[in-house]
C-alpha cells in the first residue's frame, strides 16, 4: 500500500483570495514504511509577501522570486504522487490550495476523499484535547526539536511518525515482510497469499500407520471416521 505524506506552506489561508502556495514537502510510505523517496519544492507564488506568512521560514520575496512557478513543476508533483493516498494534517486547507493551483493548469483536481486527515483522526480518538501536530508530537513523544520554523518537507516527515502512531503503532499490521510476499486488502491490513504448492506431510510412514491402527480401535463412532 503507497502512501504519500505531505504539506503545503502558503502565503496566507484563502486561495480565492490571491493566496499561493510557496513550498511543497512530501515522502513516500510503502505498508506504513519510509522508502526515502521524498518531493521537495519551493515555488515563485508570483505575488508579493504578505507580512508574517512566509516569514516564518525567515525567507520571504526575495528568496522566492528564483524559484519555478507552479505551473513549471505541478505536472512532477502528479507525477510524484501518482494515484497514492495522501496523508495530510488538516486536510481541507492543503487540498483546497492544491486544487485551485492545478485549477490554473487545467488539471483534475484531486479528491477530497482520496486524503487522510490525521487531524481529524486525532480529534476523534482524543475528544477534547489539542490535535495540533506539536500537540501531538508530545503526546506521542515524537522529536520535533528541529521544528522552530515552519517548513513543508520538516512537517512531512514529523507527520509521517505521528501518523503511524495514530494508526496504532509503528507496525500497524505487524508485517515484516515486503508487499511481495503478500497482498493487502481494501483496508491496508497484509495477509499472506497462498503457498504454490502443500507443505510435504512430516509424518514419517511407521507414525501414519500407527495413527491408522490406533483409529481403528475407537469404533465406527470416532470423529476421525465420521468427520470426512
């Protein structure tokens, strides 16, 4: 199961309002697993800086203008993504930027439905407490020290660890083994695919006969006989 885990960092919070997306950071998870494939971009949003939005990064017009327009690098983020769910913090706000930006490529827009939203998955089993990622760092007690600033591909992989805890666990499906070897269901949970060929019988030839003759010494009667 391909799962990608992203965000997004903006010049303010409504796409409708002029606001752009300036960095996109994204990695990969094969079975809940990082494979250290990653996606990481800044992009020229074509407008100025509103105070205090990318300033976080202490980067701001000037660092930016550099950059690629997301015209010039939205088809490699599709690409990058493919047909993967994507696991998100705060869903809504991402989706709605990336689908305005692929709006303005005249390219489909992803479904609301194909992301995972930790932070309602964390409302939901923790009812009333803060579900904010450096909420829930701490309550999982995942290292997010690096996080002084914000930063899309930073939050991503904070996030990819807080949402394997989410989901129970850094081994939600207890597997060991790779994809190969078996087959996930709908839901993502690994089951094993059937062996090519029986398991040879350890029985040796004398312990069969003995089993045989024992048998026949319970009766007609015997579950060994009347179970088929």
């Amino acid at each position: 199961m391909r799962e990608i885990v992203l965000d997004t960092e903006t010049t303010g919070f409504e796409p409708e309002s002029g606001d752009r997306i300036v960095e996109i950071g994204a990695i990969e998870l094969i079975n809940h697993v990082r494979t250290g494939k990653e996606y990481h971009q800044y992009i020229n949003p074509e407008r100025s800086m509103p105070d205090g939005a990318f300033q976080v990064h202490g980067l701001g017009d000037d660092f930016l203008k550099d950059f690629p327009v997301f015209k010039q690098v939205g088809q490699a983020f599709i690409d990058f993504i493919g047909d993967a769910r994507l696991v998100i913090h705060n869903a809504a706000f991402d989706m709605k930027f990336l689908n305005a930006e692929l709006d303005g490529m005249g390219l489909p827009r992803l479904p609301y439905d194909r992301a995972i939203d930790t932070l309602a998955i964390a409302r939901s089993k923790f009812p009333g407490s803060p579900a904010s990622l450096d909420a829930l760092c701490r309550r999982f007690g995942v290292d997010n020290a690096a996080r002084t600033k914000h930063g899309a591909l930073l939050d991503s992989e904070i996030l990819a660890e807080v949402y394997l805890e989410l989901i129970g666990g850094r081994q939600p499906t207890m597997s060991l083994v790779s994809q190969q070897e078996g087959q996930s269901t709908a839901q993502g949970n690994w089951t094993p695919r059937p062996r090519p060929e029986p398991l040879p019988s350890r029985l040796t030839e004398e312990e069969a006969a003995a089993h045989a003759a024992f048998v026949e010494t319970l009766g007609d009667g015997a579950i060994w006989k009347t179970g088929g």
